[in-house]
C-alpha cells in the first residue's frame, strides 16, 4: 500500500504534533506501508523516513503555530505535493491540519484517490490561541465557514479525542466517517528506569528532592504561566524542584521564574530530543499536565504514564479521556494548581500505586501498535 502524506508544518521537531505523525507514519512503514511525506523546507530529517520538502533557501525556522509566513509556504507545498505524488503514485492520501486537507483535497480530486484526515483540532481555535486571529476579526466567519467545508472534504477523519468527535459531529459529519484515533506511545522505550545521577547532576537537580517533570511546548495556552505561578504559591517549607523541559521561549520563562523568586526550583532545559526523552523524564517523582486549550488532544501524557509517573493534570475532556480516573485533576487556577501539587508532593509515597496504573493503561490501549492497527483496517476498508 502506497500512502502519500501531507503535512504543512516544520518536520520534524521534538512536540506533540510531530511525534503523533511520525509515530502513525512509522507505525505503517512497520505494517509494509510504502510511505512518503511532504512537508515544509524547515525541520529535522528523520533516517528511513522518506520526505519531500519545497525548496526555500535561507529559510532556517519557523515559529509554532499560525503565522503569514505559513501561508506562503503552504502555496509552495501544493506544486511541491503535486509532483510528488505523480511520481510516488499513492493508493491513499492522508492529510495533517487543514492546510494539508485542502492541498490533499485538490490532489484527490486530481488523480481521483481517496482523502483522509488526522484532525488535531480546530483551525480557527488554534489562531485565536496563537492570537493570530481576533475572535471578533472580519475574518473569522470566512475561515470558520472555509474550516467547516474542509472538513466535510475527506472520506475518513481520524480524531485524537472524543470532544473533537463530538464537536465534529456537531457539524453535520456522518458519524462513520469519524474514526477515534488516540495518540500513543512505545512503551519499551517509555518505562520506569534507574534516575541518571550524572544528568541530575548536569541539570543541577538534588538526588534527594521531589521533582515535578513537564515536557512539552512553552506557552500560555499549555498552562506554563499558570505552572510558574502555582508553584510561586506553594509552601516554603514543602520540599521541591521542578524540571521543565521544551521550546520555545525558554528565556521568557527563567525570567518570568526569577521575579516569582522560584528560580531555584525550576530548571529549564530548552528543547531535548525525543529519543533522550525517557533518561529525563526518569528524573521525576511526578509528571504535571497544567494545559489550559480543550480543542487540542495532550499526547505528553502518553510517555508520563508509560514511564509509571503519577500525574497533576488540569481537568480538561482530553485530560480524563486518557486518564480516566487515575489523576488528581484541578481547576486551571493559580490557587488550585498550588493546593493540588501540595497534596500530590506530601503524598508521592501512595501515589506510585496511581503511576504503575498508568503504564498498565498504555500498554492495554495507547501503543503505536495500536493506532496502526486501527489505521490500516480504516485504509483497506475504502479501497
């Protein structure tokens, strides 16, 4: 079977959405996929992945999320995808965002090939919490009208979490075109392991103080400020550190840290390869998931609870559907975030039982076996 993959982002980059599609495209190459994707100019390579990307030199970056740069590039990505795929010749189109729906779009009409879509959330939501678009803009109703009609376009969508099912069948979608699709993990390179004392060391971490891990994006919309500022509140003689782990603006943040007067606790790293993510999530004794946006799925919970870590999560849809019950949930507020990880740092002793649950849970129903399992029977059903 011969997959042609769209995805009009920066691949590759160590965050969650590039490790959902990398962890779908490489889950099929293991299944005998042929796979190939375009993408954009800018990114890591990754070995045995076969990529096309425009060409756009002296481009060296791009900001994550929305941007007018974004639009430029997604122009060049349609010839780019175009030649691709006659030469490639794909049985299957597969989409990423809803750039690459309508790129997808135009080529399934092209060469009269099916469409699918792994839908990550909302296209207008997610500009307004870039604060790229105003919710209030003169542009809002157009994008929204031109999101919802993409989203009619392919032939199978697979969604990350239930609320995005529902809400896309809000939207008048037939219920058997929508496909729960979580995101997932590999749980043998994912699992409790002995803390690194030459890392801890590195990081300037005390082997005998609790740490909180957080890895993942810095921004507001991913609770960061929310994180800093609850542990600003906690009690002075609570025993603590915390290792935030990620990109971008990690100078914003120390600064941030250091007038809260927390700098001392909380150790930033800036972005780490995915690979090596394990050795530092080891480092922890708990895991926090403070994100605030509900349009997205969290696929950072996925490797907290493959390497066994009790979890402070916000109490979002996307949240509970992966934990269910076993988290310590809190409101998104400074003050109850504070009170949470007070009780879950006093209590981490009766919390392990909670973490080994956890990796019990991704092995049942969140490994990437899974998700290529769901994903072929979907593809071989439409041809």
């Amino acid at each position: 079977m011969r997959l042609l993959a769209i995805a009009p982002t920066a691949f590759y980059n160590d965050y969650g959405c590039h490790v959902r599609i990398r962890g779908q495209l490489d889950s099929l190459q293991a299944r005998g996929y042929a796979v190939h994707l375009v993408t954009y100019p800018v990114g890591d390579d990754v070995p045995g992945f076969p990529v096309t990307r425009p060409l756009l030199p002296g481009l060296r970056q791009m900001p994550v999320g929305s941007s007018r740069r974004k639009t430029l590039l997604d122009m060049l990505l349609g010839p780019t995808a175009l030649a691709a795929a006659i030469r490639f010749r794909p049985r299957i189109i597969h989409a990423y965002l809803h750039e690459g729906v309508l790129i997808g779009w135009m080529l399934s009409r092209l060469l009269d090939k099916p469409l699918t879509f792994d839908y990550q959330g909302s296209l207008t939501a997610e500009m307004i919490t870039h604060r790229f678009l105003d919710a209030n803009a003169r542009l809002h109703n157009p994008l929204a009208r031109l999101e919802r009609w993409l989203n009619h376009q392919p032939q199978a969508i697979f969604t990350s979490t239930q609320h995005a099912q529902n809400a896309l069948q809000q939207q008048g979608i037939a219920s058997e075109t929508l496909h729960f699709l979580p995101d997932a993990v590999d749980p043998a390179i994912f699992h409790p392991q002995t803390p690194d004392p030459g890392l801890q060391q590195q990081l300037g971490l005390h082997p005998d103080t609790p740490t909180c891990v957080y890895l993942g994006l810095l921004a507001p919309y991913q609770g960061i400020d929310l994180l800093l500022n609850a542990i600003a509140r906690l009690p002075e003689n609570l025993a603590l550190q915390c290792l935030v782990m990620g990109f971008p603006h990690v100078a914003r943040y120390q600064k941030m840290a250091e007038s809260l007067n927390i700098a001392q606790k909380v150790h930033f790293t800036g972005p780490i390869p995915y690979q090596q993510a394990p050795r530092y999530l080891a480092l922890g004794n708990l895991a926090v998931a403070p994100k605030l946006a509900t349009s997205e799925g969290s696929g950072k919970l996925l490797p907290y609870m493959s390497m066994a870590l009790p979890i402070v999560a916000t109490d979002t849809p996307a949240h509970r559907q992966y934990l269910d019950e076993l988290a310590l949930y809190t409101p998104p507020r400074v003050d109850a975030l504070a009170r949470t990880l007070t009780v879950a740092f006093r209590d981490l002793k009766n919390l392990k039982a909670m973490g080994e649950k956890l990796r019990a849970r991704v092995q049942k129903s969140y490994t990437w076996q899974h998700t290529a399992s769901k994903m072929t029977g979907i593809f071989e059903d439409m041809l």
